[in-house]
C-alpha cells in the first residue's frame, strides 16, 4: 500500500510540476484540436463540458480530382456513412429477386439511378456537416475553417489562404487530423486519373466499368455496392484479402463476392494508367506469377491500397514530435508525443485501430484526463469492428493466425458452423454461406478470444457478443446463454463442431 501511495505522489507531483510551468504563460486556449473529424470533435466538446477553452481547426485540402467536404472528417462524409448507405442501396437492389418470391410484384430488370442515390447521401452528410457545427456553438468551442500547422510546442498558424495567416497559443494541442488514401508513386498516370473513396460517394455521373486497385475493406466494400448496384466491378490484388483480418473468413468473402459477380484478378499490380481516345482508362498491369503485362479499359480506376496520415506538412518534426515511417504520430499509453503537451489520437496515431468509434472513446479519455482529473487510458483490446462487404463480416478479438501467434495453436481451440439464414429460404438460389467462428483459450478455461461472424446483419451481432467477449466469457458462460429464435446470431451459441477436429464446418440453421 506505501508503494502504491508514494506512486500516486510521485504522479500528482508530477502533473503539478508539469501544469505549473504554464502559469506564467498567456494562452488563447487550454485545448486546441487540429483535425475535425469524429475523435478531434468528441475530445473537443467533452474538454468544454470540464470548463476548459477549446478550439478546432479543421480544413479539407481537394483530393487530386478535386473532392472536398465540410466538418466531420473522413467516416461522415467520405467514409463510414455514405459507405452504408450505399451498402444498404446495393441490398435494397439485390432483395427485389426475394421479394418477387415473397408475392411482391416487383420488375426485377428494373435500373438503378446513381444520380438520385447519390444526391440523397449528400444530402444527408450536409445535415450531419450542419450538426457538428452547431454543436460547437452550442459547447462554446470555436471552430477554424483553416489549414493548421505548429509554430512551436504552443503556437498554432491559422491559414485559408484568403487571408493573412493567424497565430493562437494553447496549453494542449491534440493532432487528430486522420488520414487520406494514398496513390502509388510508381504507376504512371494514378493520381491524375484514377480516384479514391474521397471521390467516388460524390460522383456525379455513374462510374460505370470500374477497377478497385487493392483488396482492404475499404476495396472490397466499394466493389460489393457497386456490383450490387449492377455496375460491372474488378479487383486487382497482388496478395490477400483483407489484410490483418481473419483470412479464413477473408477468403469466403472474395468466394461469395466471386460467385456473385465482382470479377477478381490476383496476383497482379498496375504499372500504368492512360485516357484513350475515347475518354475510357486503359491500365496496364503486371501479373507477378506469369510476369505478363496485360491491358483492360475500364471507365473508372479508384485506388484503395491504403492511407496516409496527413501530417507531414504541419511541422510536426521541426519542433520534436517524432513520427513514425507512415507520418503516424508516436505516442505512449497516454496518447502522449514526445513532446509533453502534444497528443495524437485516431488515425493519424502509430499503432492505433482506424476506427471511428476506438477515436471517439480514445478523444474522450484523454479529454477527462486533461481537464477532469480523471486517470482512465483507452483499452484497445477486443475491439469490434464489421466490413460491409456483400456478405457482411463481424469481428472481435483475435483472428485464427494470431490466437495461433500469441498462444500457441495447441493452446487454441477453433469452433466453427455454416448456416443459412431463416430469411435466405424463399429464393432458392441463396447458399449456406453463413459462417460463425468462435475461438477460445484452452489454457484460461476456454475464454473466448475470438469471435468472427458472416452474415446478414453482421455489425448488430458482433456488438452484442462483443460485450460478452470484452467482460472475459468463457465458452460455457457463452453455450449457457438462451437463444433468441430464429436469428442468426443464435447460431453462435452451443457450437460443437472443432476446426482441428473437422475442417468442413458443420451445417446449421432452421
């Protein structure tokens, strides 16, 4: 009990020592976060419910086409949210055929509209634009529409290039600027035709024949909806699928994406793209097993081989704040940089889930640390998260390949069991392509570690099982739960079938 007390002194004395040097200071702000997105504005608006003066800046630099969107960063209006709605227009498209069986009388060769789809998206990321900004108003937390860069450990230059550059002084600053989809250097013509998801959920006019240049989440989200949408879609990937994600699991997504009419050409990269005469895009490829270079047009080419944190530019290194070989900002459990009042969280932190809802929580964390006293860090274990892929992937906790890393695969058990979901009977050519996937410690009374769920619905399944996983269940707690019937998640619960015993999963459903 000494040791934990003289800890705890040692600890006060020390944030004394450190909030001590700022009184003789004079700062426009306690707090100013650079980066408007979903973890900057959570921090922002929880630091003013403590009292504190806060300030945002946020500014959209155009993507190379030209794209640019108001306050909300990347999930609200190039990321997260029109990414469902598009996901859920595709669904919408795809059940006319189960609705015709279900006695609607629907014209199943009916045509989609982009245009009035994406005019409605937009629409509604306006009113969420609105939203964020009156919220600000209402927390007393001023919002800067202006590109921001840091002078010195406490000084911030305000810029729109309109007007003559400003300078503020804060005691904080919190970098949560995320990221923006990176183009590879070494493919000719990427960035001066092709596009990213910060074009493609504004597009005007339909894409038409498109090919998606990587197969992460953010890929093969996109060519889902677009096949869904009844828009012919390819897949250029060189390597896996869905990198850092269960490849078991990854693997049946490309299967089903496969069989449902998103065209796949594997172990390949493009060297270079071009317009033709006739306005199409021609990429030259490189497929690395035979080393023949091959030619496809296609209308639009959109690059998703991953982010880059937009970081580089704001002078971050010339006052000390070390950043890692991405531009990611380093910090420690505290979410801390090597320089003691500056902070990163969100995306654009090494190490950290690029997810909206780990920034939130991580902005929030360290809001109350800051301002309330508080001492709680983010656990970043057990995270859920969902791929809205055509058929939808739920996950939390370890993937196969990295139980079998961290505990050993004779430590680890795997069960697994196909179904069909209840709903998927009334047409006939629906599968059993359901799939669950639960993992557990033999060594720790089979806790569940893993938990990996395809399916219908996928995001509302995983956040619940998620909790369960998160509290430390085990699989006896888990299989002594009571159904809910018939749902899909249920199918989760009592599964038998080993993978080390049997490979084929077991089939299951009603």
């Amino acid at each position: 009990a000494s040791d934990v007390y003289k800890r705890q002194v040692v600890s006060t004395q020390s944030t004394w020592e450190f909030n001590f040097q700022f009184m003789e200071e004079e700062f426009d702000y306690d707090y100013f976060v650079i980066g408007g997105g979903s973890g900057g504005l959570a921090s922002a608006k929880e630091a003013a419910k403590f009292g504190a003066r806060v300030a945002v800046a946020d500014f959209v630099t155009p993507s190379p086409q030209g794209s640019k969107w108001g306050l909300g960063g990347t999930c609200v209006n190039v990321g997260c949210i029109p990414k469902k709605l598009m996901h859920f227009a595709a669904g919408a498209g795809e059940l006319k055929h189960d609705q015709k069986e279900c006695g609607w009388d629907i014209d199943v060769k009916s045509q989609h509209n982009w245009e009035k789809m994406v005019k409605n998206v937009q629409k509604h990321i306006k009113k969420l634009n609105w939203g964020y900004k009156v919220e600000l108003v209402e927390k007393n937390v001023k919002y800067y529409n202006k590109l921001a860069s840091v002078v010195d450990k406490h000084t911030i230059e305000l810029n729109d290039f309109k007007k003559p550059a400003e300078k503020v002084r804060a005691k904080y600053i919190l970098i949560a600027v995320g990221g923006r989809p990176t183009y590879p250097d070494d493919v000719e013509g990427a960035a001066k035709y092709g596009i990213s998801s910060d074009d493609l959920f504004s597009l005007q006019k339909e894409p038409g024949k498109t090919l998606f240049v990587g197969a992460s989440y953010i890929g093969l989200e996109c060519a889902g909806f677009l096949t869904g949408l009844g828009r012919e879609s390819v897949v250029m990937v060189r390597s896996i699928l869905l990198r850092g994600f269960d490849q078991d699991v990854a693997n049946q997504i490309g299967d089903y994406m496969e069989k449902h009419g998103t065209r796949f050409i594997r172990k390949s990269t493009p060297t270079k793209v071009e317009k033709t005469e006739e306005g199409r895009l021609r990429v030259s490829y490189l497929n690395h097993e035979t080393n023949e270079t091959l030619q496809e047009e296609f209308d639009t080419v959109l690059f998703a081989i991953g982010r880059t944190a937009e970081t580089k530019k704001m002078g971050l290194e010339n006052i000390g704040v070390k950043l890692a070989k991405q531009g990611k900002v380093i910090t420690d459990d505290d979410d801390r940089s090597s320089v003691d009042n500056i902070f990163a969280i969100g995306d654009c932190a090494e190490g950290r889930p690029e997810l909206t809802p780990s920034a939130i929580s991580a902005g929030r964390y360290l809001a109350r640390r800051l301002f309330n006293g508080e001492t709680s860090l983010m656990d970043y274990s057990y995270v859920p998260t969902t791929v809205f892929t055509p058929l939808e992937y739920g996950s939390c906790g370890f993937s196969e390949e990295a139980a079998f890393e961290k505990f050993g695969q004779d430590n680890v058990e795997v069960y697994h069991i196909k179904f069909k979901p209840l709903e998927w009977n009334f047409l006939p050519a629906r599968g059993d392509d359901g799939y669950i996937k639960v993992i557990t410690n033999k060594q720790d009374e089979e806790r569940v570690i893993g938990f990996h769920y395809l399916g219908p619905n996928a995001g509302e399944v995983t956040q619940g099982y998620s909790i369960a996983i998160k509290m430390g269940v085990t699989k006896k707690q888990w299989d002594s739960t009571i159904r809910i019937h018939p749902t899909t998640a249920e199918e989760a619960i009592g599964i038998s079938s080993k993978k080390s015993e049997n490979s084929e999963a077991k089939a299951g459903g009603c």
